[in-house]
C-alpha cells in the first residue's frame, strides 16, 4: 500500500545553483520543519551511494531516518528511497529541474509513501496530510533556494 505527494514551483535562481542546493540534503531544514538534525556520509560532494542520516519530529514523535541518492543526474534529476526502518517510509522520492526561458528553475518535488504494520492504518492519514502540505512544502523550498544565493 502507497501513496504518492508531489509539488511544482519556479524557483528564481539558474538550474545548476538549484541542483547544488538540493542535491545536498543537509539544506533540508531549511525548508522542512520536521527536519531536526541531518548528516551526511560520506563527506564531500553528493553521488550516487550518498546517505543522509536524519532526525525528525513526525506528529510529535521522533525517529530516526537514511536516505539514500539513487540517481543523480546533473543538473536535471535527483531520486532518492529511505533505508529506515520506520512504520511509514518513502520509497522513492526526487526532484527533476528543468530550466525556464527566464533564467529561473522550475522544480517537481514527490514523495511515495509505503505504510509498514501500523504505518498501513496510518498511511491514507499521514497522505493526505503531506499533499494537503505539499503547495506549502513547495513554496518553502522555492524561499529557501532563493534565500541560498
């Protein structure tokens, strides 16, 4: 059982500084409030194999969470799955950037989420919470992108 969440934004910054930003993780607080703490491993720049080591507060609680870069394609694609062990998940989640004509980056952010044992009963509750978010999650990145100039 899964359920997907996905946003579109226009981010006014070029495609490559859009891509680095987002490419490294450790910027997720920016635009995540959920996002308490976040590392990365191995240092240095993100690739393939990469895993970000994450601690976040979900409905009150806290759990631990990995993710780890599945496809790196510069500067348009970025996919990433979660390695925890957690009752909800993502199973795969990405951005593809693309470029507009005026110098801007247009961003499709999406999550699905996989429900595991009580996570199946939670999952449609915690769905319809992160697409309900998502035009907000959006506008968030797109803030914070553009701040990081």
């Amino acid at each position: 059982m899964s359920t997907q969440f996905e946003a579109t934004v226009i981010i006014d910054r070029p495609i490559e500084a859009v891509f680095t930003y987002l490419a490294d993780g450790r910027n997720d607080p920016d635009f995540s409030p959920r996002v308490l703490k976040i590392d990365k491993s191995p240092d240095g720049v993100t690739k393939l194999g990469t895993v970000f080591h994450s601690t976040v507060k979900d409905a009150g609680m806290k759990s631990e969470r990995d993710f780890a870069i599945t496809e790196l394609t510069t500067p348009t694609r970025i996919r990433w799955r979660e390695d925890s062990q957690n009752s909800i998940t993502v199973r795969e989640g990405g951005y593809d950037l693309a470029p507009t004509p005026e110098g801007g980056t247009r961003v499709r952010l999406f999550n699905v989420l996989d429900g595991h044992g009580i996570g199946k009963l939670l999952l449609p509750l915690a769905g319809g919470a992160a697409r309900k978010d998502a035009p907000d999650f959006g506008e968030r990145i797109k803030a914070a992108a553009e701040r990081a100039a």
